[in-house]
C-alpha cells in the first residue's frame, strides 16, 4: 500500500506543486484554458468504453492463474481500442474544433491557442490511456514498487521540464507535449516492468468467450464512468458555458484539492482489488465476504474520521496554497470533498468487492442514482448560489448514491457494517479542532505557495494523529463475519 500510495500521489504532488507555478507564468486566463483541455481529456479518458477501468481486474484475473497468454491479448487488444480513439478524437477536433472554441467564453487573443490544443488532444488521449493500461498491469501483478519508481520518475521529469521550459506567453502547446512526454514515460515503463506477465502469441486479440466477457464487464464499467463526467467534468463545462473562462480555473484549483485529498483514502484500492480478486478467484465469495468484513470494520471509522478533518482544512488551506484571491476554490473544495468522504467511507471497501466478484452493475446502479439526484438538483441550486450551487448538487448526489450502494450489497450478500467505535465521536472532534485551529494560525502567517501548503498539512497530521490515539486499539480488533453467505441474482 506504501509503494501504491507514492506510485498514486506523484501526479496529485506534482499538480499542486505545478498549478501556482502556471498560474503565475500563464496569467489565470491562460491557465483556464489549459484547465478546460485537462477537463477535455478527463472526460475523453473515462469514456472509453469501460476498458481502462475494467483492464485491472481481467489483468489480476488472467494473473491469479497465471495466464500470461491471456494478458497478452488484453494488453493488444486494449492498445488497438486505444488507438481507434485517438485517431477518432483527432479527426472530430480538426472538424469541429474552431466550433467549440466559439461556443467557449474563450477570450479571442486566447482562441489560436485553443484551437491547436484540441488538434493535439486525440494522441494525448491515447497516450494516457495507454499508460492507464501499463499502471493496471503492475497494479494487478502486485508490483508496486516498479509502479512506484515508473510514476515519480515520470512525474519528476514533467515537473522539472515545465519548471525550466514553460516561461509563460504562448507556451500551452508546449505544456502539451510535456504532459504527452510524460504519459509516454509511462508507458514505456510500465510495460518494460511488466514485460514478465505477458507472453504475446497469436491469436492476438481475445478469444471471442474472452471478449463477451470483457466487453459485458466493460459496458457496465462505462455506465458508471459516464456518471464520473456527469457529477464531476460536467460541473467544469457548465461553467465555462455560463462564466468567463478564469473561472473554469477557480473551480479546477478546488476540485484538484478536493479530488487530491479524496484520493488518499483510495491509494489502498489497487492492492485491495488484487487482493480480493485472488480471494474470489481461490474461495470464492465467501472467501471475499470475509475479507470484505475485516477491511470494512477498519475503514469506515478511519475514513469518516480523515474526512471530517480534511473537510475542514481545506479551505484555509487552498487560500494558503494560491493566496486570498483563490478563496471561492477553497469553498468549492470543502464542499466536494464533505461529499466525497461519505462516498469513500461507504463504498470504498464495496466498490472492490463487486468489481473482485464481476458483479459492476451495482456499481453502475449507483453511480446513476448519484447522478440523477444531481442533475435534478443542479439547476435549482445554481440559480440559488451560482457556481456553490453547482457542487453543493454534485455533493448531495454522491451521498444519496453512496447509501443505495449500501442498501444493493446487502441485498446481494448480506454486507454490513458494525457499529462505530465508541471513542470515535471525541477522537473525530479533537481531531476537527486541532486541523482548523492550526490551518487558522497557519493563514495568519500570509505565506502562499506550495511549500507553505506543506506547512499547512501538519495541523491535519496532528489531528489524524490524535483521533488514531483515541482510536487504535478498537481499529485493530477482529470483526465477526458470517458463516454463509446467500447470494441473490442481480436484476
């Protein structure tokens, strides 16, 4: 989990290390648009057809029992469909690309740029995508530690790269191909590290059996990610629709803080999903309800606990980061992270347990349900607090999915939850205290940056400290799991 943790925050350390950088280089309009190509790119990314989400667990499959064939034919197959994506992108942004700009807040000095951004965006997509599908690799053969060096290696390179080269004026194109450099490192990497766990032969895609398979796992897997667009990306593109272009930066510096802080929590994923699809692989699903139940017990309190003292820190710690002017990223921050620790704490341990067992379509029932709420919400609240309003939907969205996906589990399999920690009311309000009192004397020093967000960080460390005092002993105990398990077909 150490190796996945560094592998996982290299980019996340790099962008929060980087952004007041390009701000001040770039000027905040420039570093908008650079911001609306990111969302671009994240929105093309998680519409893949499901494949990139769906290549660790078929990866950790074929790995399980050790089918090195198999995972050579997911490693070209998924290449192939990457490519034909790229190659489609590229050619829709030739076609319409001056159209989207136009249709943008995008200042007209700003618009050239723009539009030769968008010609570069289909193979930046597939590159990342590629990348995606080495990371899976290491990930689902449980090598860390080459994950680990790939990533900071990569991510230490782009940082350096942009520190030296980008010096503001015209220089997105050239962010661009850094950031390109930087997928290809991985790339390149990941599969070198890899390399052990494929054996290419022909046939060299999949089997049609492996096919229908994959591309059913898959569908379900996209189902949930088109909701990620929806309740995340989309809040992004609404804004640059209705607002000037800066603000799609504003609201970009509180959701990379949001999303950072949320991703902490789910740097255990990777080895957890390995882990529980080898178990369901050897025991089946009894095997991985048991070892549902003994992570469950510890991650509920622990991740409630880090978001409550993460939800907050994180406005003062956004305006410690990019000064006084940047308050409004901080407010859009709190409150998407407030609602992505609900969502972490509940479905954290459930999301690894349906994907272990090939059952994704509770997880896509949910995401849909987190985004129906949301888009019912979204117009009403925006018109009430303008761009607050917009994540404030997007935050009750996720709480109100996160407890159906409750409620599907323990249909399907009886899971549940045990009761909190009796210390944990106390221990989760000292902690609370110790990080907002501290990130309150911290701001009154008027330093801004990324080392004083350094500085920021130790009153959370000190209060996650605290709570962990409070609560070790009761977060170590063995949980009581069911001795059978019955199973109910998915509608």
């Amino acid at each position: 989990m150490g190796f996945s943790a560094l592998a996982q925050s290299a980019p996340l350390l790099t962008n929060l290390a980087l952004t007041p950088v390009l701000i001040h280089r770039l000027g905040l309009d420039r570093f908008g648009v650079w911001s609306l190509i990111l969302v671009f790119l994240a929105t093309l990314t998680v519409l893949d057809g499901g494949v990139g989400a769906s290549l660790a667990r078929f990866y950790a499959y074929h790995g399980a029992r050790g089918d090195r064939d198999g995972t050579g034919r997911l490693v070209v197959g998924s290449v192939a469909v990457f490519l034909g994506l790229g190659a489609l992108v590229t050619g829709l942004c030739a076609l319409i690309g001056p159209v989207v700009v136009s249709a943008l807040d995008v200042p007209p000095r700003l618009a050239e740029e723009a539009e030769q951004l968008l010609l570069i965006l289909g193979p930046l997509l597939t590159l990342a995508l590629v990348s995606n599908s080495a990371i899976a690799l290491l990930q689902a053969n449980a090598r860390f530690r080459s994950l680990a060096s790939v990533s900071a290696g990569s991510c230490l390179t782009y940082a350096v790269a942009v520190v030296v080269l980008v010096a503001g004026g015209q220089d997105l194109l050239l962010l661009a191909v850094l950031t390109t450099m930087r997928y290809a490192l991985v790339t390149v990497g990941g599969f070198c590290a890899g390399a052990r766990h494929i054996r290419i032969r022909r046939p060299l895609l999949p089997e049609p059996a492996e096919r229908r398979d994959f591309i059913g796992y898959a569908s379900r897997m996209q189902l949930s990610g088109f909701t990620v667009f929806l309740n995340g990306e989309i809040d992004a593109l609404v804004i640059a629709a209705l607002l000037p272009v800066r603000y799609v930066g504003i609201f970009a510096a509180g959701y990379q803080a949001a999303t950072a802080l949320r991703s902490l929590p789910l740097y255990a994923f990777p080895p957890i999903l390995t882990r529980m699809t080898h178990v369901y692989a050897a025991g089946g699903l009894a095997g991985a309800v048991r070892e549902f139940h003994v992570l469950q017990s510890r991650w509920l309190p622990a991740v409630l606990t880090y978001g409550a003292v993460t939800t907050t820190a994180v406005g003062p710690a956004v305006v410690v980061w990019l000064g006084p002017d940047l308050a409004l990223s901080g407010a859009v921050a709190a409150v998407l992270l407030a609602g992505y620790a609900v969502q972490v704490a509940f479905t954290g341990m459930r999301t690894c347990f349906v994907r272990a067992i090939g059952r994704p379509g509770l997880e896509t029932r949910y995401s849909w349900c987190s985004t129906v709420v949301n888009l019912a919400l979204t117009v009403p609240l925006t018109l009430l607090f303008g761009v607050i309003g917009v994540v404030v939907a997007t935050s009750i969205g996720i709480v109100a999915g996160s407890l159906y996906l409750v409620v599907l589990c323990r249909r399907l399999a009886r899971l549940r939850e045990r009761r909190l920690p009796r210390r944990w009311v106390p221990a989760t309000a000292s902690a609370m205290l110790t990080a907002g009192v501290g990130e309150l004397l911290v701001l009154r020093l008027g330093w801004h940056g990324a080392l004083p967000l350094l500085l920021a960080g130790l009153p959370v460390l000190a209060g996650l400290g605290i709570a962990w005092s409070f609560m070790a002993r009761a977060l170590t105990e063995a949980p009581h799991t069911p001795e059978r398990v019955p199973v109910k077909e998915e509608a």
